[in-house]
C-alpha cells in the first residue's frame, strides 16, 4: 500500500473530508499508476477517487473500538522520531 495513506481512524478530532479524499486520491494514483491522468482519463479517475472517499467514509463511520482515541500530535512527533531512528540526522 502506498507509504502517504495514513491511518484516519480512531483520532480526535476524526479525520476531515479533506483527509479522506487526500487518502482515497493517493490510493487511486497508486493503483492507476498514474499522478495525472490524460484527458481521457480524468473522468474517469475523478469518479473513482469520489467513489473511494465515500466507502473511506463510509468504513470510518462505522467502525468502533475500545481504544482511546489518539492525538494527532503525539502520533505526528512518533513517526517523526521513527524516521530519526531510520534515517539519521538530516
């Protein structure tokens, strides 16, 4: 799966429209390989990234869980510390 989608479930506050469309265009890049589609094709890929965002939103709208919900902060300084960890000093 590509690397940019990210977990949108279970955050407070939930994930935007903007978020969930951002995901479902990354995922429909990926599996079209294809950033920008012809002419041709942009009909085409625009009705599906508005078809994956709605089943995005759809799944996120009815998901549960018992966990906390999770700060965006906190997840943000942890992939961060992660990639240190990874990569090295920039």
């Amino acid at each position: 799966m590509c690397r940019n989608i990210r977990q949108l479930h279970n955050f407070e506050p939930a994930a935007t429209t903007d978020e969930v469309r951002a995901a479902a265009l990354q995922y429909v890049r990926k599996v079209s390989g294809s950033t920008r589609p012809s002419a041709a094709n942009q009909a085409a890929f625009d009705e599906a990234v508005a078809e994956v965002a709605h089943a995005t939103q759809h799944l996120l709208d009815h998901l549960t869980t018992s966990a906390p919900p999770k700060d965006r902060e906190v997840e943000a300084a942890k992939a961060k510390a992660r990639a240190q960890a990874r990569y090295g000093a920039a």
